[in-house]
C-alpha cells in the first residue's frame, strides 16, 4: 500500500483563505482536484469569482484577478 502526502498547514493572510490568481477557474479547479485530490468546498461570484478548495482540512483559494 502506498503512503499518501498528508497536507499539514496553509497559512491564510489574516482571516481569509489565500486566492491564487488564475486566468480561469475552471481550469484551475480541475487541475488541482486532479494532481492534489482537492475537492471544491465552495465558490464565490462576489467581489470577484472565486472557488475554495480543500483536501486534509487545508484549503487554497483562487480567484479571478
């Protein structure tokens, strides 16, 4: 059986998650739940579209900016 990377921390600036800038969402969404295993826990269309995503209770934003 193969060990699988556990990830530990992410440090948010201040209270808010960090939000990668992207060109496209979409894209970035599917790439990081493909070669990370991160599901979606939530998207945002206000101020500026963004989706959160998770795996091991760590979260990383990305945003259209």
């Amino acid at each position: 059986m193969a060990n699988r990377a556990v990830f530990e921390k992410a440090f948010p600036y201040g209270d808010d998650i960090l939000a990668l800038p992207v060109a496209d969402l979409e894209m970035a969404a599917n790439w990081y739940a493909e070669h990370f295993a991160m599901v979606e826990v939530e998207r945002k269309t206000e101020p500026q579209p963004a989706v959160i995503m998770e795996r091991d209770g760590t979260r990383i934003g990305f945003s259209v900016n």
